[in-house]
C-alpha cells in the first residue's frame, strides 16, 4: 500500500475548515486512509493502491469535503482553450509514440505544494506508470520556454542541456550513464538510435522523457503557469494521468487549457476532460451493504463522495463519475462508495441466518499429504524461489532455450524468469550444500509457471513436486523405488513407463511415465555435464511429478471430492 507525507496545515486550509487532528484521523479511516505517523505538522498517511486520486493532499481534501458537506455533487471542470501546441515528429514514434498535455495556468504554489506536486509525480511512476516504462509525467514551468514545442527523437550526442539537479551540460548519453535518473531508467530508451526530446522552437530543452526534465523548466512556488506532458507507450494510460493531474492542480486555484497535439497525420486537443456513466440499482445497493435507503438517500451518499447523481426512474440511479476516478469499473466500485458516504460506523454487524464452515481446499489437502510421504520417505523438503534465471534452467541443464515468462527490468540476472520445472532448482541448491554430509535427499513441492496462449493472462500454473538422492552410489533405481511407493499411497495403481531421451539425463538411465497419455512425471540419472555445470561430485538421481495432473486424474477416476491426509 502507498504510503504519502502530507501537512496537517496545508490539509485543512485545502479542506476550507479547521478540523483538529483526531476528527481527522477519523475522517481520513472512513475513506481508507490510515494515520500511521504525525510528527509536527507532517502527518504519513497509508492508502489503498486503488485510489491514485488520493496520493496527494488535493486529492484527500477534495474527498474529505464531500464527506463533511463543506462541497457535495460532482466538480465540472473548466477547460479553455489554450495557445500551446506540440508538434509530434516520425522519428519519435518508434521509441515513445504518445505524448498528451495540458496548462494549468493562475496557480497558487507554496513550498507544500510543489512538495504535494513532485510526490504525486513519483508515486504515479511507481505504480500506474509502471516505473515509467508505460508512461512518465513531465511538469514544467510554462513561462521558461516558447508555447511551440516539439517532440522527436534525436541522436543521443546531438542532445545537450543541463538536467534536473545537475551544474553542467551533458548529453544524451552522459544523462544515462552520470546521473542518478539516468542509470535508473536508461533501460527504457539506451537500445534505441535516438532518445525523445522535448524543446521549443527556439531550442530550449524542457526534457527527455522518461529520463529527466532540464533544469530550465524547474517548477518552484513562484511558478504560476504549469504544462504538464505525459510520454508513453500506452495512449489510454496517458490521457488518465494527464486528467488525474490536471483536475488535482485545479485544487490550487489553476485553470485547465488545451495544447494542441499536431502528429503526422493527425490532429487532437488534449485534455478530454470527461464524466462517464453508469446505472446503479438502489436494490443492488442495498442488497450488497445490507441496508435499506431509499432513492434519495441514496442518490445524497454518491453527492457525499463527489459524484453527480440523478434519479432516473424508482429504483435506479444514474451515476456521473469523476474524470480522476480511475478505479470505478463496475456498480460494485459505487456501491462501496455508497456505503462510504453513508458511513461504516453506522452500520450494524449482523449474524449470518445459515451456518458455514471452512475447510482445506482439495489441492492443499492432496499437497499436504504429498510432503508428509516424502518426509515418511526420509526426504528433507526444501523451498527455492519461484523466479529464477535461464542460466540454472537453461544452461546448465544442457538443453535448449524456451519460452518462459520473463521480467522485463530484473533487478537481478539471477532472478529474471518463472521456472517451468523444479529439478534445476533442487541441483542449484545441492551445488550449495557441498560441505554437508551424504546421502543428501531433497524434495521440493512448488509452482511452475508454463506460457499457455490460450488463457487470458498467457500463462498456467502446475503444482509440481520434484526430488533429489545425491550419493556416491545414487542411481535411478533409487529415484523410481521412491516415486513408485508415491504413487501406489496416493492411490494411482496402473501406469506406462517408457524411454526417455533428455539432455539433462544419462541416455539410457531416464524414463517417463504415464497415464492415460498424460505425462505425469520424469526420472533418472543426472547427466554428468548437468553435474559439472553445478559443481557437484556425487551423481543424483531425480525424479518431477505433475501433481496438478495426478489430482486430476484421482478425481475423475475415483469420483471422490475430498482426499483424506
């Protein structure tokens, strides 16, 4: 859950009333914003991640005036037009091809507010930006540059001014290799011929996003007209966070205008400030909190929490939403709100007419019982890490590359893919474990990850288990005596068994087996360049079982519901 720093002062002067600190921890609890520090005047607030409207202290005042009635019902923005105008150029396209603005102009800044602004900034990066790789805000003082702006990708030599906390002038590539953004983000755009640049027709930098702003443009609290402008690679994405800025700013007094956004072939103003609808049923909204409010009443909730509300016909409410509420997908988002507005400390708990009871799901159950019969077997469980690299699955396993899911930024080359079986896993931790005496018989019961287009998030879990005999006598008599017993004590009693021919395995010495043409395990002797490949010196026999596919298959042959521990 984010965490913001905001000031009590600067809070209630937003709100319009001073409240003392205790009815405003109170208030701050009833929309999900929890106190969890004060010291002096800086209270540090923890809040849902679903709420970016409130990352700020504009965003938590405009709420909170709502709820104490100072300014109910949905805020329409003013939005004029304005004399700024962003030509997009081709060769910025195949790098960072979205770009959106606004001005916000008349401001009234204080040190806090710049303060509120940059924070908003860094903790939109961190979450919805995706740490600036789907999108990166800009804001800039208006009145340091000329009103025609461009942006398009240049050379990285080419590019030269003095960056955002920097004395000297650098270029493109001195950017991401000698200051601290730089070497942060640099991964975003350093494989690229040219970086994106934001300048004037006169040739004054405002930026190079997603990197860092120039100094030129640095907002202060005498800044009094803003252009904000929001890079990406995802153009839905952009135009949210340029409305949840724009409409955030307006709280200090601004005034939205347009910028104009001229690309090769097309032409558009931005921000499209707009308010979409939805039907809430007051009967679905009763039903869900467990109340009974009448259409008005209702209708007054949605006006307490900053909607614009009208009723459309007995029963049925239609809902204006904010342009800044990112979060509101379906009825149920509003109903929350509902129950918000009318207030969770009026709510009575009730108990349930029918009795439930909780029990292990099915899976979890089997699972257990799989790791009790390896420990019965004198197997020593151990739990690696789910990610891992493609050097341990991959390379030195001898066999070839394959899709696998992988993390686009790792922090680390040995954490960067989704294991897809587990038994390199359980060798990375034998080659480890040298010191310790012999035999050495692992089990690991974990999840590994597959690509699979055919479901919506392109990827499937299996629950595996996998084991490992490390002994100067260890061979694949040992991993099948082991397996075998497995499966007769969960019940399988009929399988296949044939050859297999493995990379990872000594020919001759590995095999698979199978029910009813389902692969549900391997075994064999480890290769003796796998083993070199890990430092070890004993052989390893091992085996990997599908248990996903094993329970499956329990169930649909035995007909049970329930496997007993």
């Amino acid at each position: 859950m984010p965490t913001i720093s905001v000031s009590y002062e600067d809070l209630t002067d937003l709100l319009g009333v001073k409240i003392p600190l205790d009815k405003l921890n109170d208030l701050l609890f009833l929309v999900k914003c929890e106190v969890v520090g004060v010291k002096g005047d800086e209270m540090i607030l923890e809040l849902n991640a679903d709420r970016p409207d409130m990352l700020s202290s504009e965003g938590i005042a405009r709420v909170l005036r709502g709820l104490i009635g100072v300014e109910v019902g949905l805020k329409k923005y003013l939005v004029l037009e304005g004399d700024v105008s962003i030509t997009v150029k081709p060769s910025v396209l195949k790098v960072r091809p979205f770009i959106v603005s606004s001005v916000i102009r008349n401001l009234r800044l204080n040190d806090e507010a710049v303060r509120q602004l940059m924070q908003l900034q860094e903790k939109l990066h961190l979450t919805y930006c995706r740490n600036r790789r789907k999108v990166s805000i800009g804001l800039h003082d208006l009145d340091a540059v000329n009103s025609k702006i461009v942006y398009e990708g240049v050379e990285p030599d080419n590019i030269r001014f003095i960056p955002l906390g920097e004395s000297e002038e650098k270029t493109g590539r001195q950017i991401l290799k000698e200051t601290p953004k730089g070497r942060a983000y640099s991964h975003l755009i350093e494989s690229f011929d040219v970086y994106p640049l934001l300048h004037d027709i006169e040739g004054r930098v405002l930026s190079m996003p997603p990197i860092i702003n120039s100094i030129l443009t640095t907002v202060t609290q005498n800044t009094k007209n803003i252009l904000i402008d929001v890079t990406g690679t995802d153009e839905k994405l952009c135009h949210l966070m340029l409305n949840l800025l724009a409409t955030d700013l307006v709280e200090r007094g601004g005034t939205i205008e347009t910028v104009q956004i001229k690309y090769p072939n097309k032409f558009f103003k931005s921000p499209s400030i707009e308010y979409p609808t939805m039907n809430l049923s007051t009967k679905y909204a009763n039903e869900l909190i467990g109340i009974n409010l009448t259409d008005k009443e209702l209708q007054e909730c949605l006006l307490k929490m900053r909607y614009g509300a009208h009723i459309l016909r007995e029963g049925l409410v239609e809902v204006q939403i904010p342009p800044y509420r990112l979060d509101i997908l379906h009825p149920v988002d509003l109903v929350e709100d509902v129950a918000i507005g009318y207030g969770y400390d009026k709510l009575e708990p009730v108990i349930p007419f029918t009795k439930t009871f909780g029990r292990e799901l099915e899976i979890s159950s089997f699972l257990r019982k799989v790791r009790d019969l390896m420990v019965g077997l004198g197997f020593q469980e151990v739990l690696n890490y789910t990610m891992t690299s493609k050097e341990v699955l991959f390379t030195n396993m001898e066999v070839e590359f394959e899709r696998v899911v992988e993390v686009q930024n790792p922090l680390s080359k040995e954490y960067s893919v989704l294991r897809t079986w587990l038994i390199p896993g359980l060798l990375n931790f034998l080659s480890f474990n040298r010191h310790t005496s012999y035999p050495q018989k692992i089990f690991e019961c974990g999840t590994a990850v597959l690509i699979d287009e055919s479901l919506p998030n392109k990827a499937k879990m299996l629950e595996k288990l996998a084991a490992a005999i490390c002994d100067h006598k260890a061979g694949y008599e040992d991993a099948q005596a082991a397996l075998y017993y497995l499966l007769k004590a969960l019940g399988v009693n009929k399988w296949s068994i044939e050859r297999l021919l493995h990379p990872s395995f000594i020919e001759g010495r590995a095999a698979y087996l199978s029910i009813n043409d389902h692969v549900i395990a391997i075994l064999g002797e480890v290769n003796p360049k796998v083993l070199q490949n890990f430092h070890l010196e004993n052989p390893v026999a091992t085996f990997e079982a599908d248990l996903s596919t094993i329970f499956k298959l329990l169930k649909s042959i035995n007909s049970y519901s329930y496997i007993p521990s």
